[in-house]
C-alpha cells in the first residue's frame, strides 16, 4: 500500500492587455500548502470517477483521478491571509460569495473554520513559482488521491485585488490612465481554482469558466458545459450513507477518529470508541460460529515506509459478536479476518479531515 504525495496543479493565466495591470515582480517563495496534508485520506471510496471509456465531450473534464471530494460532503475551508496586501482586503467575501454559488451547483456543503488543520480546502496568498509570472492570477489544485484541495493567489496580479470585486462581469475604474473597462469579477477566478481543488481541469471552450486565458469579453460565469460538468461529478450522486466513525479524541497529537472503511456484507458495526491514549474499542456482528476465533491485526507504516503488522489479537466470537480493543496511532489500518482468515472488515485512524 502507498500512499501519493503527488500534487497536481493548474495554472489560471490572465491574458489582457498589460497596461492594464501593475506588473509586479513576484518575490520567489514556497507555495503555501500544507504538505502535512499529504497523510490522511487512503480510501477514495464514494468519490466520482470517470467510468471506463468515459468521453468528455461537453467541454468540461477532470483529471483520471475525477472528484476530490465526496458528493455531499461538508468541505471545511480556511483562508490563510498572511501577507494579505491592503489592496485585496475584501478577498474572503468574494470566496465566501462564491462558495454559495458552488453549494448550490454541486450539493457540497462549504463551511468555514477558523483552525487550519481542519480544512480540507485552504486558500492562500501566495508567491509560488508559478505565480512569478505576474500574468497568473492563481492556482489550484488537490493533493491527489486525498479529500484536500488548496487555492492560491498571486499578491500582484490586479485581477485578484478588490478593484476586480464581484461576479459575473464588473466594470473597472480608477487605473490611472485607462479608460474604465469590463472585465469578469473575480469570483470567476475563485470558482475556476476551486473547481480545479474539485479535480476539474482545464478546456478549451472559450466561453468555459475552465479556459486557462481570460479576457474581456468572458462573462465571468460558468457556461452550461461548466454546470454540467459539476452537476455530473458531484451534484447528480447520491450521499453516500453515513460510514460508522468513532469520537474523535483529543491528546498532545491533535484530534484523531477511526473510520470503518470496507464491511464484509453480512457484517455490522454495533460499537465503536476511540478512547484516550488512542485505545480502539470496537464491536462487530458477524457471520462467525460461536466459539471459533476472530483476528485482529494493526497495519502501521514504519519509518522507511514499510507496512507492517504491528498488533495481533485473536478473540473468541460470542453470540456472533467480535469485540476488541487495540493500540492505534494516526494513519493505521485495522484488519478483521474471521476464523479462517477470510477479510471481515478494514478501519483507518485518520486525523481530523474529515471527509
Ligand atoms: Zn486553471
């Protein structure tokens, strides 16, 4: 089992005319993502992906990997406004603008926090490489195989400053020397980077809220192909049902919860508690004969990113019930097999991105 470290990134180009924009020189800097996100999610269980032989022919596309996030699922987001410039102070409501918009076009829930460990979306001012180049506005992407995707945006491109505030197409004033002009808002900006935090990529379509390349006559809203695209990935899929999730605890490691993550059919979780000192208590009724043992292995990455089996248990199934109580850390797998060795059910212990 491994786990990806890989990030993909786009890329959102502004091509206009320069004069109408400060062009400023990007200081070069680390791209603000967390990398510590990198170790959460292992399952990609109930995400939308493209069925084999998928066409994309509507002029939207996503990745191989399709959709970041579950259908229904409650993204926690967090700006980080460090080095927020004076001039783009209004920024968060624009996100927070067009995060409504998006609820209602994918039936994700979007809702602020204001602890950044928690996000599974992260805005950001950033100076990443990319965004040097001061016709880049932002970039957007998601850590891949994982519940977590980041924004950020350029410091000095002018689109992302609060001249350019609003949706759809708004009209600029005030740039010493240029004649007051339209230009989409940039909440056309937000909802490209988080639709692409969402696994979308680019297309071609001009008129495509996903085109790379803005220009005036864009009206800075997303066309019937970017609906649809959206409604496909994310709003047209049931809610997966709820998966059995132990409290979360709190110790010097932040907060943690386990997660049943596959189910032989016939096997139910009755209980689940994630204890302090990470002890998991867990129940289950399951088609194994009264008497005969059930076993418990622990899966735990090593330091050179080995898996290996760090508890072992077998215990006595009584009135078709398998109760146990293991150790956990952060980002174990817990195996249940039957008397036979046969899979019963799988459990992760994650920390709190929650999806
Ligand atoms: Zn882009």
């Amino acid at each position: 089992m491994t786990r990806g470290n890989h990030q993909t990134a786009w890329v959102l180009a502004v091509l206009i005319c320069a004069a109408a924009f400060g062009l400023g020189t990007g200081a070069n800097g680390a791209l603000a993502v967390p990398i510590s996100a990198s170790k959460t999610w292992s399952s990609e269980d109930g995400r939308w992906t493209p069925p084999p032989g998928f066409q994309f022919i509507e002029g939207w596309k996503t990745t191989s990997k399709g959709a970041t996030y579950k259908p229904c699922q409650t993204v926690f987001w967090h700006f980080l406004r460090d080095g927020e410039p004076a001039d783009r102070s209004t920024m968060i409501d624009d996100i927070s603008d067009s995060l409504s918009r998006m609820e209602e076009w994918t039936g994700l829930t979007f809702t602020e926090t204001a602890d950044p460990k928690e996000a599974n979306l992260t805005f950001s001012w950033t100076d990443s490489d990319v965004l040097i180049d001061a016709s880049v506005a932002g970039i957007g992407g998601r850590v891949s195989g994982l519940y977590y995707g980041f924004v950020g945006f350029s410091k000095n491109n002018s689109w992302t400053s609060d001249a350019y505030a609003g949706y759809g197409t708004v009209t600029i004033t005030g740039q010493s020397g240029i004649e007051p002009f339209q230009f989409p808002g940039r909440q056309a900006l937000i909802i490209h980077e988080v639709m692409h935090a969402m696994g979308f990529e680019h297309v071609d379509e001009p008129s495509s809220i996903m085109n790379p390349e803005f220009d005036s006559p864009h009206p800075g809203i997303p066309n019937a192909a970017d609906l649809q695209g959206m409604r496909t990935v994310y709003l047209d899929n049931e809610c997966p049902s709820p998966v059995p999730t132990a409290q979360a605890v709190f110790d010097a490691e932040g907060k943690a919860f386990v997660q049943a993550r596959n189910l032989k059919r016939g096997t139910k979780v009755t209980s689940m508690n994630l204890g302090p000192n990470r002890r998991f208590k867990g129940t289950l009724s399951a088609p194994v004969p009264d008497g005969r043992r059930a076993q418990i292995v622990v899966t735990a990455e090593d330091d050179k990113g080995k898996w290996v089996d760090t508890t072992y248990q077998s215990r006595k199934v009584k009135n078709g019930a398998v109760r146990f109580a293991v150790p956990v850390t952060l980002y174990d797998y817990i195996y249940v097999r039957d008397h036979k060795g046969r899979f019963l059910a799988r459990f992760t212990t994650d920390d709190n991105r929650r999806p």
